[in-house]
C-alpha cells in the first residue's frame, strides 16, 4: 500500500485563486519532505526541501512567495500555488525517505493542477 | 548541469526480451542508487534500489548492475512484458548531505510490444 500520500489528486482552479495540495507521511514520520514539479514526458524537477518546524529550502528559480510550503507537523507537508496562473498547470509530486537514515524513499500519487 | 545521466531516452522491446537502461553519475558522495517506475498520471514507485557496496541486486526480473569504479549503474528487466511499459528513473542520493534528496535522469520510456 502506499506509504506517502497526496491529495487532491486532481484540482482545478481560476487563475487568480490559490490552491493547497497536501503530502502525508502514512506510518512514518518524516523530518523532511520533497516538492517536485513534472511536465509531461520530462524529469522530475525538485523545487523544494519541506523541513519540519523550519522554513523550507527552495531551489534556484523557484518563486517562494508563489508556492508556499508549510511542514507543520511530522507527517504533513502541504505546498500552496499561490496567485495561480495557467503556466502553474503541472504535475506536483512529493517525497518523504523513510528510515533512520533516510533508508527508503517514496513517492506520492502526484497531484495534477489544472489552472483555467 | 545533470548530475545523473541516463539512457537511451526511449526503448522498444519485444515481450520475453531483456531490457537495460543505462546511468551514469560524477559526483562519489552518492552512496544510494534507486530505481523508479511511473505510469501516465501517476507517481513514480520505487522499484529497486542499490547501494555501492554491492555490484548488483535481483529482485524478481529486475536486476541492478553497479560499477563503482566506473561511475555506472544499469537497470536490466528480463522477460518483458507489456505491463512493463512506462517510465523509467534512474536516481541518486547522498545520504550524507541532503537526506533524501535525489537527483534523476532524464528518463526512458520503455514499450514492450506483445
């Protein structure tokens, strides 16, 4: 069964609104989470490491004030688009390791973002 | 810059055939090596994994080959079937710095044919 989970999987907004795609650490906790954004048939692109209790870490190019990202407890981490706009439609997917030392690590479902 | 570099892009494989896709990497602080599967629309699923201890991992028809002194490591699938069709990752980790953050190949789509 899965071990991280995402949800929505599917959502569709205005452009202008704001939307909230959640990852969950299902039996596991994780100190640390990973956003990744995909475009069709390309690579996984991380955008940002989700620290617990700490602001997170955002690569190089990624707007921090337009995707938020909030590691509020052990096993949630949710990333917020903010002011969406159409060229936000993407696949977000997120990742926790799992392990002492970081062992193990999975995916979520991904979440698809459709921005109208 | 890529720090892991993975081929073919693409990969066409008659059903029963072996299929390998190839990745190499530069950095020597990785020390952990998986394997990712994904389905159109879906998440990638861990599939196998390795670590540079060991020069290769069966799993079932997957098989990892690891050569550390090249810097290279293959994923082999056996006897392949067309449930086997999707996207493969090869990744990298070094555990020692980010834990858990991985850095992927471009992917290859393999299609076995019936």
């Amino acid at each position: 069964g899965a071990v991280v989970s995402q949800h929505p999987s599917r959502v569709i907004c205005k452009s202008g609104t704001s939307v909230k795609i959640e990852c969950r650490s299902l039996d596991f906790q994780a100190t640390t989470m990973f956003w990744y954004r995909q475009f069709p048939k390309q690579s996984l692109m991380l955008m940002a490491t989700s620290n617990e209790g700490s602001k997170a870490t955002y690569e190089q190019g990624v707007e921090k004030d337009k995707f938020l990202i909030n590691h509020a407890s052990l096993t949630l981490s949710t990333l917020t688009v903010t002011s969406a706009h159409p060229e936000d439609s993407s696949f977000y997917i997120c990742s926790a390791p799992r392990g002492g030392t970081g062992n193990t690590i999975y995916f979520g479902e991904g979440s698809w973002l459709t921005v109208v | 810059q890529q720090q892991v570099k993975q081929s073919p892009q693409s990969l066409i494989v008659q059903k029963g055939g072996i299929s390998i896709i190839n990745c190499a990497y530069e950095n020597t602080a990785f020390d952990y090596f998986p394997w990712y599967q994904q389905f159109p629309g879906k998440g990638p699923a861990l599939l196998i994994a390795i670590r540079p201890d060991v020069s290769e991992k069966k799993e079932g028809r997957f098989t990892i080959s690891f050569n550390k002194s090249a810097k290279q490591f293959s994923l082999h699938i056996m006897d392949s079937q067309p449930g086997d069709s999707a996207t493969y990752f090869c990744a990298a980790s070094d555990r020692g710095s980010t834990l858990g953050r991985l850095y992927f190949g471009r992917g290859t789509q393999l299609t076995v044919w019936p």
